[in-house]
C-alpha cells in the first residue's frame, strides 16, 4: 500500500479517426499522493481532458497502468468500475452540466439514487448539509436557470460532494466564471481540499494553478512536472 490515490504508469491512449491514429497522451507518469491539490496545465488540444477521463473511469487508457486507490483499474470489470468512481470520484465541470428541468435539491438526489450504501431516508440531511458548505440553503427550490453562473457553479460542486467522494477532479472550474466568482470557487476548492480532499484541476487560468501545491503541464500529449522555480513562468 502506498499513500499515492492515483498512480499512472506509462499511460498511453490513442483514437482513430477515418484517416488514421490519434496519440493523445504519450507515456503519462503520474503519482498523486492523498490530500494534494495538483493542477495540470497546457494548451488545447494538448490531451488535458482525455487524460482527466481516464482518472476518473469514463474512458481506458489502452496501454500502461493506472491504479485509483490501491487498486488496479485494468483487472476490474464495468460494474467494479462504476463502484469504484461513485465511491472514490467527484466530478466538476466548465459548463456546471446540471440539469435543466431539475430543481437543486433533484440535482443533488440523482447521483444518490445510484448510490446503493445510502437510505432514502438520509437523502434530506446530505443534501442540506451540502448545500450548507456552498453557502446555498436557501436556493434549493430554484431551478438551474435562476441562478448566476457562479451560484450553478457551487450546486455542482454540492453535487460532486454528495456521495462523500475523496478526490475531486475538476475540468476548467473557473472556465465560465468572472474573477470574483472563479476566487469563490476557488476558495471553496481549496477549503475542501484542507479538509482532506485530493483535488486535480485541469485549467488554463495562472491564477488556479497557482492555488495548487504542485503543478504539470501537458504539451501534444507528454505530461512533465513544473517545477517549484519554473512554476509562475510556466502557468
Ligand atoms: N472521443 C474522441 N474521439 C476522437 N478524438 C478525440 C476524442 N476526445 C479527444 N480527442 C482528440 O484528442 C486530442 C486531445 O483532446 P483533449 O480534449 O484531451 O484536449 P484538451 O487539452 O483537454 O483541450 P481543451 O483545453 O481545448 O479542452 C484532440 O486532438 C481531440 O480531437
């Protein structure tokens, strides 16, 4: 056992297009040990969102290892897979992707329905004590819509919280977001990660990356460490 969550090995992941082969990522080494808050950093296209796809199940590398808490992701069989990322993955995108007929708290019920470890019956204190960490108790009525960018922002993040999950991966949290509400974010990213919470953060904001104790940068598929010296001029 180590204290590395996740552990890439000689990670590679190519797709076919009708006029050939795509190498997306390159011989990917990653190590993430619990309790980091890592962000990657590149230009687009470089491979950022298909490597976070990887990390969090939804797609398979075709060739190297990845091992997500201890556990090698390649012996396990599809429901293995979803059990793992409804118990160890919490999801944050650019776009918020609720859901747009549904109320905050139906928001925040659906992942639980997944979610067999907990009763119906414990649904209401969750998503109230969710809700209390983002600051939105008293939005939980309203639909996507009729709330700011910022606030849909923070009910997603409410959303990726509800089934306890200890890592957080977030594609361009910020993205959509003005400077005022991107440091709420942010704050409460980094607020969630003091509690103990390993969060990944893809983005291409230098003000993010720099809310990050470590940083990697993502140039045509090959993922290299920032160092400590190089990290403001690199972000
Ligand atoms: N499902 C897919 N099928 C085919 N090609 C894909 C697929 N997903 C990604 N790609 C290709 O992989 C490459 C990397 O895409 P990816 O979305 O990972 O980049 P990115 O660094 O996240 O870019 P951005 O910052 O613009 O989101 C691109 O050339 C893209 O066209």
């Amino acid at each position: 056992m180590t204290d590395a969550v996740i552990q890439l090995n000689n990670l590679n992941k190519s797709f076919n297009h009708s006029s050939g082969s795509n190498h997306v990522l390159k011989d990917i080494n990653l190590k993430v040990n619990s309790g980091e808050m890592v962000a990657i950093v590149g230009q687009s296209g470089s491979g950022k969102s298909t490597l976070l796809s990887i990390l969090g199940l939804l797609e398979l590398a075709d060739k190297g290892s990845y091992e997500l808490c201890n556990q090698n992701t390649r012996e396990l069989s599809e429901f293995q897979l979803s059990q793992l990322r409804n118990q160890h993955i919490g999801w944050v995108f650019q776009n918020f992707n609720l859901i747009a007929d549904m109320t905050v708290v139906e928001n925040l019920t659906a992942p639980l329905r997944f979610n067999k470890k907990v009763k119906p019956s414990e649904y209401s204190q969750l998503i109230h004590d969710v809700l209390s960490k983002v600051d939105l108790t008293d939005k939980k009525d309203f639909f996507p819509d009729e709330l700011s960018g910022g606030q849909q922002q923070r009910v997603a993040i409410a959303r990726a919280l509800i089934c306890k999950p200890d890592i957080l991966l977030c594609d361009e949290p910020t993205g959509n977001l003005d400077s005022e509400n991107s440091q709420k974010i942010m704050d409460l990213l980094c607020e969630l990660n003091k509690e103990g919470r390993t969060v990944l953060i893809i983005t291409h904001d230098e003000r993010v990356a720099l809310c990050c104790q470590r940083a990697y940068k993502m140039s045509d598929g090959i993922l290299c460490a920032v160092h400590n010296q190089e990290f403001k001029r690199v972000v």
